[in-house]
C-alpha cells in the first residue's frame, strides 16, 4: 500500500510538474507571440501615417501662425507709418535740404521700426517694402535689393518679382533661391492700401530653414528614416539627415517617383530613394495659399526586415541557412598580389585606399572584412577561441565595431559599411548576424560566404574597388581555385543568388 501511495504521489507530482511547464510555456509564448513578416511592415506603414499626419499639422499650424503674423503688418499703425514716411523721404530727390529735425524724427521712427520688427516680425528674415512701380524703397537687411526696382530686367526673372507684376493680391511666392539673400526663401505679399488707394506691398521674406527644424530627426524612424518636404518642381525643401551639405532646393528627386505621388495626393510606395536605397514610404499632398507641397516619411526597406528577423531568431535561422544552401560558387583566374598587408590569427588590420588586405588558413576560422567603399576596409582573422564561437578569449567584431564607430565614420555613413563573413560553420555565421543586427546593421550590409566542398582558404580584399576574392583550396589536392565575391549577394538579395 505505501508503494501505491508513494506512486500516485509521483505521478500527482508529474502531472503539476507537466501542467506548470505548459502553462509556462504558454505564458512565455503570450509575452513572446511570434511577429509575422506583413505585421511588421503593417506596424511601419502605420508609424509612417502617423508621422506625417503629425509633421503636416506642426507644418500647418506654423505657416498658419506665420501668415497671421504677416498679416498684421498692413494693421499695424507704426508699419503704416513708417510705410508712409519712408516712401515720401525716397521720394524727396536733395535730402539735403531737409531740416535737421525732420531728419531726426525720420531716424527716431525707424529706430522704433526696427525695434518693433524684432519684437513682433522676426520669424521673418526681412521685411522689403515696395512701391507700385516696383522700387525698393526699404529693407530691414538692406541688402544688394535694396533701392532697386524689382521689375528691371536684373530681377524680373525671379519669382517675387513676376507675382508682383502679375498680381497685387495678398499671396505666398514659394520658397526658390533668392540670390539677394543668398538662400531659399519664401515671400508673403500684403498689398498695402491708404484710404482705399493701393500704394505698393509689404514682402515678409521668410526663410526655410524656419520650417527645417519641423523635419529634423524623428525619434520614430530608426536609423535609416526620415521625413523630407518636396516642392512640385521635385525639389527637397528640407535638409537631409544623411548629407553633411543642405539639399534644399538642391536635391531634385526623380520625377516618375515625385509625379506619381503628387497624382495620387495620398498613400503608400516602394520605391529607390535619392540615397539609392530600397525604402517604403508613406506621402500626402497639402496645399497652402495655391501652393502645393509633398511630404514624404520614409525608411529602408532593409531595416523593416532586419527589424523582424530581431523580433524572430527562428525565421532568422531559416532564412540564413537557406542563403547559405542556395549561393553559387563563380571561379576565376586570378594571380594573389604579392604586395598585400597580410593579417595574421587572433588580429585584425586596416587598409586604405589602394591597399590590399590578405589573410589565408581559413578553415576552422573565420574571416571577417567590414569596409567603406573608396575609404578603408578592416580585416580580421578570428580564431574558434572568440566570441563568435560561443567562446570567450577574444570579441573581435565588437572591438572592430567599437574603433570603426569612434575612429572612422559618421552615424550617417553607419548604414553604408559593408560586412563581409568567410566562415565554415553556420552556427558562426548565425551568431555573427544576430550580433550584428542588434548592433544597428542591416541584412542588405551583410554578405556570406561558405563553400562545403573546401578544406581552407586565402581572401585578398582590394580596399579602394571594395572587391574580394577567396583562394579556395579543396581537400585531398593540392588544387587551388578563386572566386570573387558578388557584391549584391547580401542578405537581402536572396533572390539574385
């Protein structure tokens, strides 16, 4: 009787023990729900809705403000006084014989002008006031405009001057290059009355990189993301967040792209982007006072799919074995350079432009080529001791990182490295992946190389063309063939494999 009570306790004790791990498991499996493919890309549409709703109101609501400023100008009693005065004092042919007095309260009120534009006008770069005829008669800058007439065939070909000879309306002239101020600009007309007789307008001239703060790095968008605003001549009127010089009103993006986008006025694409990037995009058309802009929020498409295969190491262990099954081995002839900065076990080397890296005993090892096109490349020959391995002596990926981050590049230029792993263990090439995309790099940075039917290789990196070739050598004979790598075959290129 005691060893069927000491039984069923067992068996009691089992059944909790199953019931706890199921419910675990399941538990485990609600906090960790798999993440499919088209529910991340969903997820990032939705960001990228989102951010440009929230770009376009911030947009909106600041031009709004700014033409209700500008607005006030033709109300306002010290502009419309010193308005009337400036224009009459340019009038007066010999200044000279004007009396003192007069001269003093003319500059006392221009002082008090002055003053009053910094308190209330100065979202605006300068105030130009123009008469009918088109004279110039004052600026706040009082810069090469100033005292020209905007109708002389100097001026004549710039927007301001043919809104202003086609039409004395209140109006926006949308931002293009002002070479008086030597920048974009935009201009706000407030056509400027007395007792109902037109007498000329106030320009508010109002910079762009006023708006350009609006678009400015969005915490939303990764690293690769960004939101630009485009004019319907398919210029970017914002900064790139990836060039050190201003795009605005430089960068003309590719009108297939531009066109189909003002056509539909709203939606989603996939397209190149003007960085040459895959990237999925969300857009919308808005118009203000009869100007139509475009505003695009944008992210690589290979940062959405490394955001996944994070999300899902399973699907990122499927995926890359089947890379690995699936690559074609191209042989050539090829003599090694003699002359190569040769990297030995357990180190790493740089090379510039010009330079060859070189490494050979790859077998048990790895080999490993982060490089920046036409800029440097680093080599590293990485024993089964390091990290990668599941080891501890060594963590050369890391260290490499860690230099290349704090030595060589921008975070701009991070999404332009390329990585390149010469390895004869999956296991390796999938540690060094899911590393590598934890650390910010993208599956279409990445390259793979394995070749099962050999026993060791040689890699020659050719730094300035950003181009290798392995030395294969099969076993069982003294045979040796090369292969250069294919540059497109990254991880996101699986199809060209």
């Amino acid at each position: 009787m005691k060893h069927i009570a000491i039984l069923s306790t067992i068996k009691n004790l089992v059944a909790i023990f199953i019931i706890t791990l199921v419910s675990v498991q399941c538990n485990f499996n609600k906090q960790n729900p798999e993440i499919s493919q088209a529910a991340v890309y969903d997820h990032t549409y939705s960001t990228l809705d989102s951010t440009v709703q929230n770009t376009k109101r911030q947009l909106i609501n600041y031009l709004q403000h700014t033409q209700s400023n500008a607005g006030e100008v033709v109300q306002d009693d010290l502009v419309k006084s010193f308005f009337k005065t400036q224009k009459a004092f340019e009038a007066i042919k010999d200044k000279s014989k004007l009396p003192k007095s007069t001269l003093a309260k003319k500059e006392k009120l221009e002082l008090a002008f002055r003053r009053h534009y910094i308190n209330k006008y100065q979202r605006f770069y300068d105030i130009l006031m123009v008469d009918t005829s088109g004279n110039i008669f004052y600026t706040i800058k009082k810069e090469a405009d100033y005292h020209q007439n905007i109708f002389t065939p100097e001026f004549r070909h710039t927007p301001l001057s043919r809104k202003l000879k086609s039409d004395i309306k209140k109006s926006l002239v949308d931002f293009r290059f002002y070479e008086i101020s030597g920048e974009p600009s935009a201009f706000f007309i407030e056509p400027f009355y007395e007792n109902g007789k037109f007498l000329g307008w106030i320009v508010m001239q109002f910079s762009v990189s006023k708006i350009n703060h609006i678009f400015s790095l969005n915490k939303h968008l990764g690293q690769s993301g960004e939101v630009i605003l485009v004019n319907k001549a398919h210029y970017m009127l914002t900064d790139s967040r990836f060039k050190p010089q201003s795009t605005i009103l430089q960068k003309k993006l590719a009108s297939n792209n531009i066109e189909s986008k003002f056509a539909l006025g709203k939606g989603h694409k996939q397209v190149t982007d003007y960085m040459g990037f895959d990237v999925i995009s969300a857009f919308e058309v808005f118009s203000f006072m009869n100007n139509e802009w475009l505003i695009i929020a944008k992210i690589n498409e290979a940062e959405v799919r490394s955001n996944f295969y994070l999300k899902n190491p399973d699907s990122l262990k499927v995926m890359l074995l089947k890379y690995i099954e699936q690559q074609k081995h191209h042989y050539l002839k090829y003599r090694p350079v003699r002359e190569a900065i040769n990297v030995n076990i357990d180190e790493f080397k740089r090379g510039k432009s010009g330079e060859v890296l070189y490494t050979h005993g790859i077998s048990t090892c790895s080999g490993l080529i982060i490089s920046l096109k036409q800029d440097f490349a680093y080599m590293a020959h990485i024993s089964p001791y390091d990290k990668i391995y599941g080891e501890t002596r060594t963590d050369m990926l890391s260290q490499l990182l860690n230099r290349i981050n704090y030595l060589e590049i921008t975070r701009a230029q991070k999404k332009l490295l390329r990585f390149k792993l010469i390895t004869p263990n999956k296991h390796t090439a999938v540690n060094v992946v899911n590393t590598l995309l934890k650390k910010g790099i993208m599956i279409d940075q990445i390259q793979i190389v394995m070749n099962p039917d050999a026993s060791k290789a040689a890699i020659s990196h050719f730094v300035e063309r950003d181009s290798t070739v392995i030395h294969w050598q099969h076993p069982n004979s003294s045979k040796k063939v090369n292969e250069y790598v294919n540059p497109n075959a990254t991880l996101a290129n699986m199809a060209e494999l």
